[in-house]
C-alpha cells in the first residue's frame, strides 16, 4: 500500500490531485444544496465543472469555515456575477499556472491536468438554453435590451449556462 501524498514525493506512486478534488467537492455541495437543477443532468455539471474551476483558480482558495472562506465566497461570488469577463479570467489564470508548470520542469500537475479537461469540456460542450441575447450585454452602447423571451432557445457553451447556476448556487450556500 502506498502512502497517501499530495504531491507526488510517495516513493513514485502518482500524485494526488487534492486541491481539484476539493474544489469539485465544495462546489458539488453548493449545487447539491441550492437544488437549482437535477443531480446528473448537463446543466448541473456545466455549474459543478464552472464553479469547481473558479474555486479551484482563484488563489488560496479557502476552505469552508471562518473568516478565510467568507472572503473566498465573495471572490467566488465578485468573479461569477454577471458582467465579470469570467472566460478571459481562466484563460489567464491557465495560461499563469501553465508557465509556473514549464518554469518548474518537472512532470505535469495533476490539479492542472483536471482543470485543462474541465475547461475543455465547458469550452467544446453546448447546452440548448434560453437566449439570453448578445453574449455580452453589458457592453452594448445604446438603448437597454427588451426582456428575454425564456420560450427562445439557443445552442450556448456549457460555461456560460454554469456560470449564473454557480452564482446563484454560492448565494443559497
């Protein structure tokens, strides 16, 4: 049996990804517990894949209790509001942890290797859900938009449904 390790010094056995499983760990309990959409549907994992990859980028992400996770709650909380460039944020948040990954020059890092495959996912997959109209509106210069037609529906990346159900997930925690 080998011994449990969180960075790979275990005598050569892999490495356990233990800040992704968190994150994906707190971020199911929040979606689980808001109930905004059914266990196992795509919606609920385009929200778990998009709250667990913001939790999991954001930096010294907190653990649930005390003062350090009220102030990770409302960064979770500031970085998935609407209007938050949330896309770009994680491409550079990526694209920093991929060159302290090549600056080190040793193996891959498991944390990494599962928020490259969710971003993946969130990026490739697309959801049919409302037509929430420009996919950002609140650059629009001009007079505001009409309300939104919830009967219109359109094919939308899986991150950008994840991201109001995560918003709205950490406000029911």
């Amino acid at each position: 049996m080998h011994p449990e390790s969180t960075n790979g010094t275990s005598g050569g056995a892999p490495a356990i990804p233990m800040a992704w499983l968190c994150a994906e760990y707190v971020a199911d309990e929040m979606l689980r517990t808001g109930a905004l959409v059914e266990c196992g549907s795509l919606e609920y994992r385009a929200g778990r894949e998009t709250l667990a990859l913001t939790i999991h980028l954001c930096d010294g992400s907190a653990e649930l209790g005390g003062v350090e996770a009220m102030s990770g709650i409302e960064e979770w909380l500031s970085l998935t509001a609407y209007g938050h460039p949330w896309s770009e944020w994680v491409q550079e948040r990526m694209a920093a942890r991929e060159e302290h990954e090549r600056g080190l020059g040793g193996g891959t890092d498991p944390d990494l290797a599962l928020a490259r495959k969710s971003w993946r996912w969130l990026r490739q997959t697309e959801l049919l859900a409302p037509d929430l109209g420009e996919p950002e509106p609140w650059h629009q210069a001009g007079p505001p938009t009409p309300l939104v037609d919830e009967c219109e529906q359109s094919w939308t990346p899986a991150w950008r449904l994840g991201l109001p159900l995560s918003h709205l997930a950490i406000h029911l925690f």
